[in-house]
C-alpha cells in the first residue's frame, strides 16, 4: 500500500514538473513572438495627397544614406543659348 501511494505522489509531481516546463516553455514562445512584431512593425506615413506609405524596413535601413558620400561624380553642364539667325 506505501508503493501505491509513494507512486502516485510520484506521478503526480512528474505531471506537476511537465506542466511547468510546458508553460516555461510557451511563455519563451510568447516573448519570441513579442519581440518579432515590435521589431517588426510597419512604419506607416500618410502623404499630403492621402496615400498611405508603409515602409517594412527597419528605422536604421530607412535613414541609411543610399549613395555613400565619398561615391558619384560631378557632370560639369553648359548653358547653351540658341541664336535665331
């Protein structure tokens, strides 16, 4: 009689043990998913004529200049007049 009840207090703390891993487990789960959306979120901006932008990069990619500042090229231009003959 002692075996079954020191049995089912084993089972019963095994359970217990199972369970609180498995929530352990799903409140990491949550976090992750948290933590993905925030990182994640569209950056939405209305223009002045009411189109809606939205924007899926991150704030840093969205700022980063696109041509670096030591790259590109000067094109000296000439104004050109024209002459009625």
């Amino acid at each position: 009689m002692f075996i079954l009840k020191f049995l089912f207090v084993l089972l019963l703390l095994g359970i217990f043990a199972i369970l609180v891993f498995l929530f352990s487990v799903w409140q990491q789960v949550k976090g992750g998913f948290r933590r993905f959306r925030q990182e994640s979120e569209t950056q939405r901006k209305t223009q002045s004529d009411g189109n809606v932008v939205i924007d899926h990069r991150s704030e840093d990619e969205a700022n980063k200049k696109i041509i670096p500042q030591d790259e590109g090229e000067y094109v000296d231009f000439e104004t050109v007049s024209e002459e009625s003959e």
